[in-house]
C-alpha cells in the first residue's frame, strides 16, 4: 500500500465524519493493510482535523479488555488522537446530532503533569508523571458500516474516537487503589453494570504505560497537560435522545452526563 | 406464602438434601418430582435441615443472601434473591487447604459480610437500619456447593439445599461501614494467578446493605430474627467459579485487604 493509498483512505474516513456517514470496512476491500498502514491511515485522517482547525488535547487507548481482545483477535491495544473538537464540557450534556452510531463506555482519565518519553516507561513512572485522574466518559463512534471493525479499520479510525466528558471530582493516583477501584455504572437511575480498574491491562496505570511506549516507539509526542482516557471499565452502552448515564469510581467519585438530540444511525 | 408438601414429604426431602450434603453426592432437583412445589416448602426444608444440624450440635452463626446480583440471577436461570443459614462447621479460616473431597462441584464467589452489633428484625428492615446494626464488614468467599446435578436447580430446590452452601471464609481487613462508601468498592477474583471475575458491591442489589434488609424481611416471613453477633454474607458481586483440587484462590477487594484459599482432594 503506497502512501497515495493511505492518504485516500483516510480522506475517506475524514469525508464521513463530515457528512456524518459511514464507509465499507477497508478490512473487506480485498486491502492487506496491515496495523503499521492502519496507523499511518489514522494519522491522515487526524492531519485533516488538525488543518481544519482542531488542535492535539491527548490520547486514547482502546481494546483494552481480554473480551474485546478476543473479539478482535488482538492481543494488546490500540490507541487513538484526542483533538480539540471531542470535548464537551457544556454542562456534560452530549449533542448526539454530531455522531453517526455513538456508544457511550465509563473510564478512568489521566491528565500529565510531565511528558511521558517512552520506551522504557512503567507503571511508576505514569503514577509519577500524572498530575490527576478522573471519572470520565467516552462515546466513541465508528465511521465504519454498523461497527463491522477489525483491528486495522478501528485503528485507521482513529480507534473509534467519538466525544468525550470529564468529571469535576479530580484524584492523586497515590491515594486511590485504581487497579481494585470499583467502576459502578448506571443508566436512567437503573444498575449497568459493575467492573473495576483491574478490567483494563491489569490496571489503568499499565495501559498508559504501553501507550508511552507504543507512541515513543513510533516517535508521536506525549506531553505534559495530555489527557489520556485510559480504556472501557464498562460494557459499552448504546445510548439515545434523554438518556442519563452516571458512573462512580471507588475513592474518587462520579461523572454524569446526558444525551440530547439523535444520531445519525 | 403457600406450602403444598405435607409434614412427612418435608421431613422426607430433609433428609434427602441432608444425605447428599453430608456424604457429597448429586441428587435430581427435587421439583422433579414434586413440581408443584413452593418457595415455602423449600424454605420448610431448608427449617427442618438448619433444626437437625442445631440438633446434631452445629452451632448458628449467621446467614447469607443468594443469587443477589444480576450475574448471579443470570447465571443461574432465576429471577429473585434467596437465603441460607450458616454453621460453625461451614466455616474456614483464611490461607487454609479447603478439602474437595467432601464436595460435589464447588464453586466460588467472593462477597462483601456483615457482622451486626444489634439484632435486626423484620418485616420493613431497610438498608439504613443494616447499616445502623452493623458492627463491621469484612470481605468473604463463600464455597457454593448445589448437591443438584448438573448444578441445574430452580429456585424451590436451591432454597431446600440452603441456596447451595457449602464453605465459607472471612478475612481480610474489617472495616467500620461509615468509614466506606460500599458501593463503589471493587473486587476481583483470582484463579491461579490469572482474573476470572472483577465487579463493584453495586452488582449486590445495588448495595450490600439492601441484601441484608431484604433477608432480614425474608427471615421476618419464617416467624425469625437475626440476632446481634450474626454474621451475614450478602451475595456474590461475580458470578461464580469452578474450582477444582489443586487451585489457588485469591479475592482481592478495593479497603478491604484480600482472601487467599487453596483446594484439595
């Protein structure tokens, strides 16, 4: 796959996004790409946020679970860019008008207080370079048809980055337990599900330190003040027009938001 | 609550569920044969066998909620919560060598107990009224046994077996309950070095505290009380784990310390 390739397919992921449609998985197009390609179509895709005006606010990892994993016949996970426009801070209520076929999932945020330079980072060194972690949720969204990822098609867009919100309630990772911490969600007032930290690599922590390494290997910046949604400690949950979500993380506390508005599937 | 099994029929089951407890064997569930059997006449049997072991010199320290948690109702094929006494002679100390031998086909979960200071009476019992008795809570494992075979039962039949238990382990680090929000307080099971199961207490009725309420309430119909000193285990926040001779077992829960068992023939 030449570079002229990449730069189509992730044009192409970029035109839905606009238009808020989906394509054919690249994985069924008889394509070899391979994840390395997926990666380089993810960052084109990216680039074209960027000169539309967005600006590179953290990461995200995905495919943390072993459910998840085994689904996708992968056995590590994968990451995504955070840009500007995936915020949503008014008041957490999520515009469900900008997303094509959202899914909500509760996680853990870690926000940097110093760069993380991998290879070679630990679980520690994430500990000791965060300046706060918190409640938060990602509602990632797939421009690929009815969510028919593989691995390269998820990773080439963007790992299925939707929008996300943070919680008020911010936490010191040296006075929370985050592998045993339990992850209680609940929609419309009703019990989700429940999970704990340990559900992601082991430990949230482990998650940011493969993605300090993963990105250092392949020399993409991790900065101080990035935010990084550490992976799902949640099934994922399907969510429409009025829905509420709360998720509470033992020691630190919650994060709610709503939705309004209708997606495009 | 309405019983159609004469006094000869419980006394007959009594022994029936007695025999395959005491010597480790399966037995068909006993609706096979009486299919028009009630949650009271299970309750009558379960009366019957915790009155024969007092006579046999067991000792009463306590109850426990079953089939609590979504997982558990889901795993098991029923649609609400059950309860069991507890003797001294189910009891193990933490770090001990669980023997196999005298099981059918254990399985484990782990929990969050009580031990109350007060004695509780229903019917009406809240959660707040738990939480104001309570003394302090500590985690558990309990060993589930159902002598049925298969481990295919309905509820009428899993309540004359005294909801499946077996063994039971309390450890770790007790706590005072005001000092936790119970909740948010995650758990994970551990087989031989590797999860098997992760959640929150929330999955245990939303909290632990509305389990023993609710078998307080439960208690109340059978003309009983819980009195002060009892030790209550509120229902598994996993679904539960096979275990076989030669596995290593350790809950490891967020506050509240860890619960290391082996098995044995």
């Amino acid at each position: 796959m030449d570079q002229e390739m990449i730069n189509r397919l992730g044009d192409e992921l970029y035109a839905a996004f606009l238009s808020r449609s989906t394509i054919k998985p690249f994985t069924e197009r008889g394509l070899d790409i391979t994840l390395e390609q997926a990666y380089q179509i993810q960052q084109r895709f990216v680039a074209r946020r960027l000169d539309a005006g967005e600006s590179v606010v953290g990461k995200k990892i995905g495919v943390t679970s072993k459910p998840v994993q085994q689904f996708l016949g992968v056995f590590q996970p994968d990451f995504g860019i955070l840009t500007s426009g995936m915020l949503m801070s008014d008041g957490n209520v999520i515009d469900l008008d900008g997303l094509i076929q959202p899914k909500a999932e509760a996680e853990l945020a870690f926000v940097l207080k110093e760069d993380l330079n991998g290879p070679g980072i630990t679980a520690m060194d994430v500990i000791r370079a965060t300046d706060y972690v918190v409640p938060c949720f990602e509602i990632v969204d797939s421009r690929i048809t009815d969510w028919k990822i593989r691995i390269q098609d998820t990773v080439a867009d963007n790992a299925s980055c939707g929008v996300y919100v943070l919680g008020d309630v911010k936490g010191d990772p040296r006075k929370l337990d985050l592998t045993l911490a339990g992850m209680v969600l609940h929609k419309n007032g009703e019990l989700y599900s429940t999970s704990v930290g340990a559900a992601v690599q082991g430990s949230p922590a482990n998650a940011v330190a493969w993605l300090a390494n993963t990105l250092g290997e392949l020399g993409i910046p991790f900065k101080a003040g990035e935010v990084i949604l550490s992976g799902s400690q949640s099934e994922l949950v399907a969510v429409q027009h009025g829905d509420e979500l709360e998720c509470n993380v033992g020691g630190l506390g919650r994060c709610k938001v709503k939705f309004d508005g209708r997606s495009a599937v | 609550m309405k019983t159609t099994l004469n006094r000869e029929a419980v006394i007959r089951l009594c022994e029936r569920v007695e025999g395959a407890q005491t010597r480790a064997y399966a037995i068909p569930k006993l609706t096979d044969e009486y299919p028009s059997m009630t949650m009271a006449d299970g309750y009558a049997i379960q009366t019957a066998l915790r009155k024969r072991f007092i006579e046999q010199g067991h000792k009463l320290i306590g109850w426990k909620a079953g089939l609590t948690s979504r997982a558990k109702m889901k795993q098991m094929g029923v649609d609400q919560p059950s309860i069991g006494f507890l003797t001294d002679k189910m009891s193990r100390p933490e770090n001990s060598v669980i023997s196999t031998a005298d099981l059918v086909h254990p399985r484990v979960e782990c929990e969050i107990a009580f031990v109350t200071r007060e004695r509780l009476v229903g019917p009406g019992c809240t959660a707040a009224d738990v939480l104001q008795a309570t003394d302090y809570v500590l985690p558990a494992i309990e060993v589930i046994d159902s002598r049925f075979t298969g481990f295919r039962f309905d509820l009428e039949s899993v309540v004359a077996d005294n909801g499946s238990s077996a063994r039971f382990v309390g450890g770790g680090r007790p706590r005072y309950v005001d000092e936790l929000d119970l909740p948010t307080i995650g758990a994970v099971l551990e087989k031989n070095g590797e999860i098997v199961e992760m959640g929150a207490a929330a999955a245990v009725m939303d909290h632990p505290a509305e389990a023993v309420a609710m078998l307080v309430n439960i208690l109340a119909d059978m003309g009983e009380e819980l009195p002060a000193g009892s030790f209550v285990m509120s229902g598994g926040i996993t679904a539960a784990v096979a275990v076989s001779p030669g596995d290593h077992v350790i809950a490891r829960f967020q506050e509240l310390g860890s619960i290391s068992i082996r098995f044995e023939e």
